[in-house]
C-alpha cells in the first residue's frame, strides 16, 4: 500500500515552487519598471510643448548666427560682438530675480505667450531695420550712439586699426536685442518653472534629457541654415523667419491645459526673492554645479568670438561660421540620445567634473586650431561634454525645488547660467581685442579646467553624487 505521505508536498518542493513565485514576480517588477527612453512623449502636453520649443530654438539660432555676421560685417570690431553680450545679459543681471517672483505670482502659461508674442514683435522690427538700414533717417541720438560705441572699441581694439560705427542701424540694433532679451529673460523663468508640470515627477529627467536634444537638434538645423541663407537670402528674411517660429510656439503652447496660477501667495517681493536664494545656498551640491557650469560658460565658450575665426583666422566664411555653429549642438545631441538610452548615471559627479574638464581641454585645442576640420571636432566635443553637464545640473536643480519656488530658483539659475553666456561673450569679445582671439580662446580653456579643481575641492561632495534620483532630498 502506497504511502500516505509520498503524495504529500515536501519542504523542497514548497520551498523550490515559492521561489519560483518570487522570481516571477520580480521578473514581471523588473519589465514594469523597465526604462523607457520615450516617456515623457506619452504625455501630449510635453509633446505640444517640444514641438514649439524646437521650432522657436531653430529660429532663435538662426537669428543669433545673422545678428553676429552683421554687427561683425559692419563693424570689423570683435568689441561689437562682446557688445551684444552685455546687452543681452544686462535684462539678465537685473531682471531675473523680479522676472522669478512673477512667475510664482501669475499664470507661467500666461507669461510664455505673452513673451513669444514680444519676442515675434521684436525679430519683425530687427527685420525692418535690417532691411532698411541704408535709409534710416540722420537722427542725433542715432549718431551720439556710434561715437559712444566707437569710443569703447577704441579703449580696446588693439588688432585691428579698420573697425568702424557708422551705419546709424548699429544703435539701433542693439535697442531691440535689450528689449527682445527684457522679454526673454521673464519667458525663461516661466518656462523653467512650468516646463516640470508638462510630465509626472518620475518622468522628468527623461523629460530633460529630450528637452536638451530638441534644443540641440535645433542648435545644428538653426545655425546651418542661417549661415545658408545669410549668402542665399538676407538677414532681413532671416529675422522674419525667427517671428514666425516664435508665433508658432505660442500657438503650439496655447492648446496646452494647465490648472496653475502661480503658487506663491507671497506679498512681500523681496522677502520671496530672498527665500528663493537662501534655498539655493543651503543646497551645496546644486550650488556647486551651477557655479561650475557657470564659470564653465564664461570662461571657456568660444562662440561669440566665432565670426572672427571664421573671418580671420579660418577663412570660411558664413557658411562655416554656420557649420561651426552647428558642430556643438551636434555633439551634444548625439551624448543626449545616448543619455535618454543609457540607464540613469551611478556617478554623476565624477561625470559631471571628467565632462567639464573635457570641455576646457577642446577649447583649448580649438583656439590653437588653424584647420576648419580640426576647429568643426573640438566644437563638437565641446557640445557632448556640456550635454552631460545640462542634464545633471538641470535634472538636480528642479527636483529638489517645491514647485511653489521654481520660479525664483529657476530665476537664480538664470543669473549664473544666462548671464554666464551673454557675460562671457563680453569677455571673450574685450580679451579678444586686447590679446587676439587666440589668447582669449585658449586662456578661457585653461580657466576651466583650474575652476574644476577649485569646486572639487571647495565642495568635495560633488565628487561624491552618485545616481541622480538618489540625490533628490
């Protein structure tokens, strides 16, 4: 007679069968939590949203290659391209504070619209002058505005003795780049701030790391094609093509459903203002790669000295100022999309620093460079290092903020960052004039590379941020 218990389930069984169970169930874990590389596309509001940026940042791209061939074409003055620097980033230094506590304050979709719409209106007027500019009446404060300008070259161009302001556009030119950059600087905060609410939290770096390619996509079509058409169209048609870019965002924005209001029911400006720079004090880590991204920027970007390496140095001529344009942007979105594929980064410090270390490294080979195609690589490297460096700062900086202080913060990011670029290109463009481009090239190369060394050492925790999404407290 058989034995009862044989048809019993023994312990090994029972223990093998729930084994099994677990390992099953961690499998199907594992698939539901599988990486998807186009998240934040499952969501129609970022789609919307990254369809009018790309179409805005080709036009932008467009207009800022046509903007530095003219003013460099009609002056011959590398002070006039660090000129337009500093008028972009003056609304910058002054306004980004106030600029970050209206966007907690008001609708932030409100505010997109409302600076698109003065961005278009601001690209149609550079649009007229431009085309206009041989018939652009003899006005006194036109005149007294290129004596200004030419007084200042004077104090420092010392490699070129042919750099002129005398077309009466000049003054003119730079008017509408300050109010176009007033306007821009009060769109980037609200952007900054309302671009987390298009996706849910846990997919927002994939969301900013295809943000940054569409920003890159833009950044090789807009300047290729505008050094084409700068030969084949006119700065004129240039510049309308940047309005309507613009209005085509803000039609692309406007279907997009938002609840907000502004978050902030703060009376006091100042004491809001002030509460958004204490938060970004006591974040080491986050000030720490803000001031290395910084410093990164105004030290070693080579871009605004561009014209004249294409002109003097190079001998390319628009179409390559264009390609060199492009080459960053291409760079950078190749890293970008191998960054939306790749699992999160376990050591984004070390690949933050090694990055920005990269950076300097290939400013400086391109500064030295007398070869277009040896100048097109070293640009392209330039932009796969700065992608990884956008990613983390940017992915860091806007999970670790409540929603109810993106504005301002995103308002203090723009200072350092925003005034980076613009400042730097000041420098670049001053330096440039004193030294040659050269000089200023390479010493930005070698001044990043030493600011790596000092925030690793002053803040010795950014060597230590490992996978981003374990550094969100």
């Amino acid at each position: 007679m058989p034995d009862e218990k044989s048809h019993a389930p023994q312990p090994a069984y029972e223990a093998a069968r729930a084994e099994r169970a677990t390992t099953a169930e961690g499998t199907v874990e594992r698939a539901e939590r599988r990486h998807d590389p186009y998240a934040a596309f499952r969501f129609s509001a970022f789609r919307f949203y990254t369809a009018g940026n790309l179409i805005s940042v080709v036009g932008r791209l467009m207009f800022v290659v046509a903007v530095e061939w003219e003013m460099y074409g009609r002056t011959h003055s590398a002070t006039a391209l660090g000129l337009v620097g500093l008028v972009i980033a003056l609304p910058v230094v002054l306004l980004s504070l106030p600029a970050g506590h209206v966007a907690d304050r008001f609708p932030r979709k409100r505010i997109v619209l409302v600076t698109q719409a003065l961005s278009a209106i601001c690209s149609l007027a550079l649009a007229f002058v431009s085309w206009r500019h041989l018939s652009i009446p003899d006005w006194a404060f036109l005149r007294t505005g290129n004596r200004f300008l030419f007084s200042i070259a004077t104090i420092f161009e010392r490699h070129t003795s042919y750099f002129h302001f005398d077309d009466l556009s000049i003054p003119l030119i730079y008017l509408i780049l300050f109010i176009s950059a007033t306007g821009r600087t009060f769109g980037w905060a609200a952007r900054s701030s309302y671009f987390p609410q298009l996706v849910p939290r846990d997919v927002f770096a994939n969301a900013v790391t295809w943000n940054s390619s569409v920003f890159q996509i833009g950044s090789v079509v807009g300047p290729a094609l505008g050094g084409l058409l700068i030969v084949r169209a006119g700065f004129p048609f240039i510049y309308a093509i940047d309005a309507a870019c613009a209005f085509s965002f803000f039609l692309l924005v406007l279907p997009i459903r938002s609840s907000e209001r502004g978050s902030s029911t703060e009376r006091n400006a100042w004491r809001s203002l002030m509460e958004g720079l204490r938060f970004i004090r006591t974040k080491q880590v986050v000030l720490a790669t803000i001031t290395l991204d910084m410093f990164a920027v105004f030290l070693g970007g080579a871009t605004a000295l561009l014209p004249v390496f294409a002109d003097q140095i190079l001998h390319c001529g628009p179409i390559g100022l264009g390609w060199m344009r492009a080459a960053p942007g291409i760079g950078a979105f190749i890293m970008a999309i191998l960054i939306a594929y790749l699992p999160p980064m376990k050591k984004a410090g070390k690949a933050l620093l090694w990055c920005v270390t990269g950076f300097g490294a290939a400013t400086i080979v391109f500064g030295l460079s007398h070869y277009l195609w040896l100048s097109l690589i070293m640009l392209f490297m330039t932009g796969v290092f700065d992608s990884v460096s956008v990613v983390i700062r940017h992915t860091l900086l806007q999970l670790v903020t409540p929603d109810a202080m993106r504005g301002r913060i995103s308002a203090v990011n723009n200072i350092f960052i925003g005034t980076s670029n613009e400042l730097g290109a000041l420098e670049s463009g001053l330096t440039a004039a004193l030294f040659g481009p050269l000089i200023s090239v390479v010493a930005g190369g070698v001044g990043t590379i030493l600011m790596v060394l000092g925030v690793s050492w002053i803040w010795p925790e950014t060597r230590k941020i490992g996978a981003l999404d374990k550094n969100l407290r």
